[in-house]
C-alpha cells in the first residue's frame, strides 16, 4: 500500500516536471522558423475532398516557385489524437522553399468533430488494403487525393497511449517508415530535439514496415512507391503541448530531408546520409496507430 502511494506520487511528480520542461519548446526553434518562414514565393490553394457529403474535408496544396518534391501529410486519421491535428494546422501555414507541401489536418472529420478514434465506418486507417480498392467511402476518396498528387513523400502523424517495448500493445515514440525512408536518422534527431535525458523510455524507435497492411501510408508505400512515415507519438507522461510539438518536429524534419525545406539537419538531401535501412518489427497491431 506504502509502496503504491510512493509510486503514484512519483508519477505525479514525473508528469509536472515534464509539463513544465518538455513543453518549453527548446526542441528545435531554428528548424520551425526555418519551416514557417522559408520562401515568399508560394501558391496556396485550398479544395475540399468529399464536397458534400459529412466527410468533405479540407485539402491544403502549398507550392513553392522552385520545383521539388510532392510531400502529403494527413493528420486527424485518428480523430481523438488532436496533436497531428494541431501540428498539421500549423503546417498548413508553413512555406516550402521548392516542390509542394500538401495537408490534411483533419482526415476524419467526423471523428475530429466527435474526438474519437473511428469515424462513421470504424477505424479508416484500416480501410487501405494494399492492392484493393480502399474498404469506405472516405478511404476512397482520401485515396483518389493521394494518387491524384502521386507524392514522393507521404507523413501520418498519430498518438499511443503508451510506448513501444515498455507497454504492451501501444506503439508511442515510434517512427514507422518504408524501407528507403530516412527513418533511423529522423528518429534519432527527434530524440536528440525533444526527449530530455530523464525520459530515456520516451527515446524515439525507427521501425520498418512491411509494405502489405492496411494502413494508407503503406498503401501509398506499396502501390505509388512513396517514401513513406507513420509517426507515433504518446500520451504517456507527456502533456498535449509536448505531442504537439514533437509532431510539428518530425513533420518539419521530414521536410528537410525531402527536400521541401532548405535547411541542413544533416539528414537526406540536406546532409550526406544515405537512407538508412531498418528491419525490426511490424507497425501497430491492435489499438495504437
Ligand atoms: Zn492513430
């Protein structure tokens, strides 16, 4: 009985310190305004998917004047995870230096409104078999936007309740990517911005994944050969402004090393590395991404 009091106590304690350190955003302010004020010279057009209908969501297509790649970021699949919500918002407001950056904040409206996990068919991101038509009319008409911009890079910013290898079931702090991603480079830059020493749990994991589930991302991996990441974050001891900004982070670092964003974080086409290769585990069984 001592002991669990003493317990909880210390997990109280763990969680106000990191409130109060973590959320400060020493993470990595120069990547972030290099992300919010990059170039000018930028196009930006809005166009709704599913006009219409209670899915019609909105699109964002930002377009520097140097050409580039095409990089798609979706927030907001899972409807209760409101920090790839935010970060994709904040992103919508971003200015790429070359090719183009296109979000969806809010992929599953009807989720996002409700803040629950599934929309009106259930879990959408399980509605992305590869090589098979998407399984609901949302999937259908998120997929025709992604194969309509073909994109070389496509981003899914997701949250856990706990954390990959400590808890059972959960997947947080976790950077899923396909095999020609720079996933491990990515990982270890978010941990080295954003994961203070005494969270060493919190560290960032690359993971490989296989390219035949049903998940967009490894859908747009198998059938449009997109380099592709699926980003975890966790509520686990880390308060919304933490999550937000860890997403905003890897959002930007993916950027960078595609391209998108001149600014040298060493990774990709900003540094030297070459893509990494990672062959670990499968992405998220059952409850997480
Ligand atoms: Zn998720």
């Amino acid at each position: 009985m001592r002991r669990r009091s003493a317990l909880a106590a210390v997990t109280t304690l763990a969680g106000t310190a990191i409130a109060g350190v973590v959320s400060r955003p020493g993470g990595n302010d120069r990547l972030l305004t290099a992300a919010q004020e990059g170039s000018d010279d930028i196009t930006t057009e809005t166009t709704q998917l599913l006009p219409d209908t209670v899915h019609e969501t909105t699109l964002y297509e930002l377009t520097a004047s140097d050409p580039g790649p095409t990089v798609m970021v979706f927030g907001g699949i899972h409807g209760d995870e409101r920090n790839g919500i935010e970060a994709a918002h904040d992103a919508t407001e971003w200015a790429p230096d070359a090719g183009q950056l296109v979000v969806v904040p809010e992929t599953d409206r009807v989720a996002v409104e409700n803040d629950e996990r599934g929309g009106i068919d259930g879990d959408l991101n399980r509605h992305f078999p590869a090589g098979e038509e998407p399984t609901s009319d949302l999937a259908r008409g998120i997929w025709d936007a992604v194969e309509r911009y073909d994109p070389d890079v496509v981003l899914d910013l997701h949250r856990s309740l706990g954390i990959y290898g400590f808890h059972r079931e959960y997947v947080g702090q976790t950077l899923f990517h396909s095999a020609d991603a720079h996933g491990r480079a990515i990982a270890d830059a978010l941990t080295a911005d954003a994961v203070p020493w005494y969270l060493p749990f919190h560290r960032f994991t690359p993971a490989e994944s296989t390219a035949g589930g049903p998940l967009l991302f490894q859908k747009a991996a198998a059938e449009l050969d997109a380099t592709a990441y699926l980003f975890e974050t966790t509520a686990f001891l880390l308060d919304h402004a933490t999550m937000t900004e860890q997403s905003r982070l890897v959002t930007a670092h993916v950027l960078a090393a595609h391209g998108v964003l001149e600014y040298d974080t060493g990774i990709g086409v900003a540094g030297t590395g070459e893509p990494d290769q990672e062959s670990e585990t499968e992405p998220d069984g059952g409850t997480s991404a």
